[in-house]
C-alpha cells in the first residue's frame, strides 16, 4: 500500500478575520482542507470564532474544513460543527470524559472525528481509544495562540502514535498543529505525521497559495523516505 498523500491545512487563525471568505478562497486549488480554531475563553484563554462563522464561511468554499475545537463541554458543541458540514470534528482530550462517545456522534452525524492532544498531555492513555478516531491532533506548541516556537519533542508522540497505528492496522490521520513551517514540516512527517496545520506560515507568506505548495512538497518528500 503506498503511503497517503500529505494534507495541508491552513489555519485561518492567522488571516485577516475582516476578509475571511477572501483569505480561505485564496488558497482554493492549493489547500486540502481548511484548519478553524474555535476558542473559547475557558478551556484556554483566547477567544476566537464559534458555530455562525463557521455556518458562514461553509457555504464561502468548497474546501473541506477541519474544525479544531479548544473549548470546554464538547459534547455539547461539536456535533453543530458536524452538522454545519464540516468534514472533521476535533475536540481536546483534556476537556472531554468519554472521548469514544462523542466520536461515535460524531461520525453519525457525517463527520470525521478527531482527538487532539495538548502539549502537556501524555500519548499513551489514549492509544487504545484510536480506533474511534479518524483524526489525531498532536499540538506541537501549547494550545490557545498561533504564530509559537514548534516544540521538536512532541514528536516523540507523533511517532508512538504511528508505530501504534501501524500495528493495529489503523486508518489515522495524524495532524500537527503549531509552529509547522518550511523548516520544521520535514522533521514532523518524518516522525509519522501526514496532516499539517499551518496559520503563520501560509497567511503571513506573500502568495498563500504558493506558501501550501511549497509545505506540501517538503512534506511529501519526507513521507517518501524509507
Ligand atoms: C493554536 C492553533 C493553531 C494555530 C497554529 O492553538 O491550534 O491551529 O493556528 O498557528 P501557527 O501555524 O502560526 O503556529
Ligand atoms: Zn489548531
């Protein structure tokens, strides 16, 4: 089986929130899906853009999007995100109590479902849960800001995760998220991720579209070695 091709997904935290539907058609034809960091002031301290954006912004591209939720009570929230269209639901290990639960709601209501483990989290105690998941979110910075330092020790779980999803036969995404650039993306597909959020480096680059290119060669020339 050959190894799947690499997902770039640009974050619009990193875009001009006046211009969003502009900034997320500006790399139409470039991006495989789109990252949305919904935040909400409790489970970190930032505060960004909920469900009537992401409603908005659905019906503004045809990209799929990748909906990353850094909020208190998913259970509560996610499956309007599934229901909105997004094609992937991730929620936060940390805020959730029966992660396998809502992931099956999730995938029932149309979406993928994702898992996403913060910086100070531990891979080990969610292994087991990953045959629920389609998605795995390794943060490689502290969750709540872009435009952070990658932290190259994370990608000790990425590549625990991915001998595990190995093993088991899985069919996992595995997405990094924070820091991902021309210069730290080749280290994180070669620990075993081929997913990569990127906000500062495509929307802070002249061309975004070009930005999505260039990450994704990198990428996938790094997936391709032995
Ligand atoms: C931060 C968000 C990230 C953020 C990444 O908590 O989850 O998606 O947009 O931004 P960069 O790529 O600038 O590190
Ligand atoms: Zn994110």
């Amino acid at each position: 089986m050959s190894a799947p091709s690499p997902v770039v997904a640009p974050s619009i935290l990193a875009a001009d929130f006046a211009r969003l539907a502009d900034e997320v058609r500006a790399v139409e034809g470039a991006a495989d899906w789109i990252h949305v960091d919904v935040m909400d002031n409790h489970f970190v301290p930032n505060l960004t853009i909920g469900l009537p954006v992401v409603q908005s912004l659905r019906a503004a591209t045809t990209i799929p999007f990748d909906v990353h939720l850094m909020i208190e009570e998913p259970r509560r929230w996610a499956p309007g995100y599934a229901d909105a269209g997004a094609y992937n639901v991730t929620f936060h290990a940390e805020a959730s109590d029966n992660p396998v639960s809502l992931a099956k709601d999730l995938r029932a209501a149309g979406a993928k479902a994702g898992l996403a483990i913060d910086r100070d989290t531990p891979i080990e105690p969610y292994l087991e849960l990953l045959p629920s998941f389609d998605t795995l979110l390794i943060m490689t910075i502290k969750a709540g800001f872009g435009g952070q330092k990658f932290i190259p020790a994370m990608l000790d779980k990425v590549a625990a995760a991915r001998r595990h999803a190995k093993a088991g036969h899985l069919e996992l995404r595995i997405e990094v998220d924070g820091g991902i650039a021309e210069d730290t993306i080749a280290e994180a597909a070669a620990a075993g991720a081929d997913a990569f959020v990127a906000g500062t480096a495509v929307y802070s680059a002249q061309d975004p579209a070009e930005a999505v290119r260039k990450l994704r060669g990198l990428a996938a020339r790094a997936m391709a070695e032995p």
